[in-house]
C-alpha cells in the first residue's frame, strides 16, 4: 500500500486527504441520518396522544424543550393553531424547508469530493505523461524502468480517483434523497397531528388553549 502511495507521486497526497473526509462524511451521516434517531417512534406517539387527548399546551411545551427536525417543525404549528388550515400547511412547509440544510449537513463537501477526485486522478496522469515524455526526450524509448515510473502514476491516479468518486457520488445521491424522504414524511406526520388539532378544537377540546 505504501509503495502504491509512493509511486502516485504528490497527487496521492490531497487523494489521500479526500478519501479520508469522504468516509467520514458518509460514517457521520449514516450514523445521524436514521430515521429512529430524527423521527424516534416513543416521541411521535407521546406528540400524539397528548393531541389526541386536546392537550395542546403540553404537546407545545413538549415540543419546545425537545429541539429536532420534527419538533422543530410541529412547533410554530402548535403555536399557530388557531389560524386556518392552509396558514398552518405554508407554516408546517416553512419549518420543513428550514430543516433540509440540517439534515444535509455536509453533503455539499461530499458532493465536491465525487467531483474533485476524477479530475484529481486526471491531473496525475498528465503529470505521469509529462514525466514518461521527459524520459524520452532525453533517454529515448528504450529506458523501460525510467519509462515505468511515470506509467504507474498515471495508471495509479486514474483507478484511485474514481474509486474515491463512485462510491462518494452514490452516497451523496442516496443521503441527499434520504434527507429529503426525511423532510416528508416530518411534514406528513405534523400535517396529520394538525388535522386531529382541528378535529379536537371542533369538539370543543381545545382547553389547553384557554
């Protein structure tokens, strides 16, 4: 492994330094992304019933001492429940938007690093190219063992840099479609704790509120 480093010459370096960040972003959000973790079950069903029983200042208070993705977005709805239905939706929708630059949290360098690495991998091999060229105008073509040098690192950059970029493109794409699954199914769950905000208020539960 080291040889291979060796013989990648001085691209390797920031290579190196990319796989490193990449892996870290994907173990991060891997690990923050799941759903038990954003949306924890015990928390939505608890949400739920204090609504469900018209207890609408506690499910606020509730809310507000729990900062996350959901609560964060139940939040102004809660406080916006006397408003009509299609304010509270623009509101749940606003709150849902403001979450998505948490939830894609360092995405965007991820995204920078599928697309750097190639070009990366490309810079070694013009370097490479530039080195077998060299040789040969000074050496000529029959100094193999000179000529392998810049070969390898040519071959090296190449394979490395996309083996950094496929796997960092297909993590990017999949974290940034989760996130925004996340968004939605955040926005379903709130809308419907809005409507059953609105049924218990036309019954005439809305004590909490009083």
């Amino acid at each position: 492994m080291i040889e291979v480093f060796s013989n990648g010459g001085p691209v390797m370096i920031p290579l190196s330094i990319a796989s490193i960040v990449a892996l870290a972003i994907i173990v991060e959000r891997s690990w923050n992304l799941r759903e038990q973790k954003i949306l924890p079950p015990d928390e939505v069903e608890h949400l739920y019933r204090l609504i469900d029983a018209g207890e609408f200042d506690r499910a606020e208070e509730f809310a507000g001492r729990r900062p996350g993705a959901l609560n964060n977005t139940l939040l102004p709805a809660l406080q916006a429940r006397r408003e009509s239905r299609e304010y509270i939706r623009e509101i749940v929708r606003d709150a849902g938007r403001q979450e998505i630059p948490g939830l894609e949290r360092n995405l965007g360098a991820l995204g920078t690093i599928a697309s750097v690495s190639p070009l990366l991998g490309l810079l070694g091999t013009v370097l490479g190219m530039i080195q077998v060229f060299s040789v040969v105008s000074m050496q000529g073509v029959g100094q193999a063992d000179a000529l392998a040098g810049g070969i390898s690192q040519a071959m090296i950059t190449t394979a490395t840099g996309l083996t950094i970029a496929i796997p960092a493109l297909a993590a990017y794409n999949y974290y940034v479609g989760k996130a925004e699954a996340i968004v939605l199914e955040i926005e379903r769950l709130v809308l419907e704790m809005i409507k059953l905000i609105v049924v218990r208020r036309a019954a005439g539960d809305d004590s909490g509120a009083e």
